[in-house]
C-alpha cells in the first residue's frame, strides 16, 4: 500500500469550549452573553436539567433558540444532528458562524448513568435478586457501562466535528481524592469535573469560573494562546468573556476555520464485502434528511454488541412493518430509526422495510 500524506494547514479549527465551575459562578450567563455578539450567527441553546435557557434571554442583546426535547438520549442526539446541519449549510454559504450551548455536560453524563442503573435493574439476573431483596445493591455489567461510553462517544463526536463554536458547562468542586481501591485518602482533596472522564480533554478550551477569584483559562489547545503546560499557571482573566476567548485569544477566523479532522478509529478491519452486493434502497424516493446528511459527516458507527434495549427497538420496528395500515411514510420513519442499531439488526430492519415498501407499490398497481 501506498503512503498517503498531507501538509497541515495551520488554520484554527472551531473551538469546542468547555465552562465549568461551582454553582452560580456565571456559566450560563457567559454562554448566553456570546449570542449578544454580532460576530456569532444563529444561536442554539440546548437545556438539559438546568432549567435556565428561558430566564437568560433577558441579558440584553442575548439572541438564541431553545432546543426542545423530550428528555431522552436519542432525541436529544437527534436535535443535535439537525443542528450540526444547519451549521454545515451556514459554513457553506459563508454566513456568521452558527453557535450551539449546551448547558449542562454534566447532566448528559447522569442521564448515561442512570440509563445504565435502570437496565441493569430490568435485567432477568437483578429482578431475581429484588424479588428476594427490594433494596439489594444491583451493580451494573460492563457492557452496560460500554454502552453508555458508546453514546457519550457519538456525542462528543458531533460536538467535536460541529462546523461551528460550541460551547458547554459543567459542574466542577473539590472533592476527597481516592485511592487506587476507591477508599478516601484522609487529609486530602482534589479538583473535580463532574461529567465524562475524557470531557476536558476533548474539549479545545478549558476555562474555570469561581465566585472567589476571577475566571481562569486553565488551558487550550492553541499556537496563539502562549500558555506552556507545566510552565505557565492558569491565566487569570478579570474581563473574560467568550467572544474575547474565542476570537481574540484562539484567533478563530470564520472565514478559514474548519471543523476538526478526526478520524474515528476502528477496532477491527471489516472484510471487504463482495462487489455484487449493494447496499439495501431506502424505501421512499424522498432524498435524505438533513439528520441522515449530518450523520455522514461525523462517521459511521462502529460495531457494538446487541443489547436487551436493541432488540426491544427492533421487535418495535418490525411490529410497525407489518401493521395492515402501514404507509411508505411509516416505513422511512422505521428506516431512519432503525439507523441507531448495530449494524446487524439496522440491516435486517431496512431489508424488511424495503420490501414491504415494493408490496406496497405492487398492492397500488
């Protein structure tokens, strides 16, 4: 095989910032503050269990959306994928660079966690041990805990690759350090950012807000920054704000930034399939949504075991496909859905749609 290489380009990609700090240090009013700038295009504010998109709109000249949700994981990445979108079409055309807030990382990552308490609960192994013991300690397996990994990981990597600035809160706070068995270490304290281990290493700005000391940039992935790891303390920043992080400090050009290049690794190599075989035809002539375009762009998705909840989904999905009533409107809602399952079962649920989709038209004539 041929080597394949590239120059760097040495542009600035868009910033993925992440805000986290103490209760009432100003998180969400910075994110809502940046909308107020004429640099910023169309604004995206995301809530999820904070409650507080609705009373910052008063901030003068704050100017966003609400994403509505319904609270579940997959709607909320459903949203998001329509919003990577839009900001793809605003890139495109030139236009103000689209803005997506998310408030807060920190209640993403509990809803993970309590999605994999609640499956571990209905698991046939735990329902046993609380029929004997209602209050009996159901520890989670871990593929339940992959699982969560997994979906945190696709949300990161529509964040990440957003053709546009994204800016996220967290909570953050001392707590007791633990030992290497979980055990407190007596004495002593450690700074914590509550959400996804790896959040504040996938974000490209790291900033603190405190209600003690001025706002700190505790670090950036930047040449312009000129802060040394190792060498150079956090920099305080009395008159921080986010359009001054990110257009001044990160010189973040709208004119050259490119999202960032990343390339999802895979675990195995897949076999090449055989040339004769094609890809199923989606059951509706309509072209694809702006949801199915984005989710090309951020890369597909890796193989993953099938889980309880899979096949739960799937025998749904089925159930749709061969109710008497079916239209070919319900048959490319299935084929979309179906696009969250491991690839077996999404395989097997488009084959079917397609089919009953030729019924129909056989049905018609």
């Amino acid at each position: 095989m041929a080597l394949r290489t590239r120059k760097p380009t040495g542009k600035t990609p868009w910033p993925f910032i992440l805000i986290e700090g103490g209760e009432k240090t100003g998180k969400s009013w910075a994110m809502a503050e940046l909308t107020a700038s004429d640099r910023v295009g169309r604004a995206f504010w995301l809530d999820l269990a904070e409650g507080a998109a609705d009373e910052y709109a008063a901030i003068p000249g704050a100017d966003y959306e609400v994403i509505e949700h319904n609270g579940t994981f997959r709607d909320i990445y459903d949203q998001l994928t329509e919003v990577h979108a839009i900001a793809t079409k605003a890139a495109e055309a030139g236009e103000a660079p689209v803005a997506l807030l998310i408030d807060s990382m920190t209640a993403e990552w509990e809803l993970l966690k309590d999605m994999v308490s609640d499956r571990a609960r209905r698991s046939k192994y735990a329902q046993k041990l609380l029929r004997d013991d209602p209050d009996a300690e159901i520890k989670p397996a871990m593929n339940l805990w992959n699982d969560a990994a997994e979906r945190h990981g696709r949300l990161m990597r529509l964040l990440m690759t957003f053709p546009g600035i994204v800016v996220a809160t967290a909570r953050g706070k001392e707590v007791a350090a633990l030992d290497n068995q979980g055990k407190p270490i007596p004495n002593t304290k450690e700074y914590k950012v509550e959400g996804h281990k790896n959040l504040a290493f996938d974000a490209s700005a790291w900033v603190r807000l405190s209600r003690d000391t001025a706002p700190r940039v505790i670090g950036v992935r930047s040449v312009h920054a000129g802060i040394r790891p190792g060498v150079d303390k956090p920099i305080p920043a009395p008159s921080f704000t986010l359009e001054w992080l990110i257009f001044e400090v990160l010189k973040c050009d709208p004119a050259t930034a490119k999202p960032r290049e990343y390339m999802q690794l895979v675990a195995n190599d897949p076999k090449p399939e055989p040339q004769q075989e094609t890809a199923p035809e989606q059951p509706a002539a309509d072209a694809p949504s702006v949801a199915d375009r984005a989710r090309v762009i951020v890369g597909r998705k890796t193989a993953r075991p099938v889980t309880e909840e899979d096949e739960q989904r799937a025998a749904a999905l089925r159930a749709t496909i061969e109710r008497e009533d079916v239209s070919r409107e319900d048959l490319q809602t299935v084929w979309k859905d179906s696009a969250d399952l491991p690839p077996t079962l999404c395989s097997e649920i488009r084959a079917q749609a397609t089919e009953r989709s030729k019924s129909l038209g056989a049905d018609a004539a």
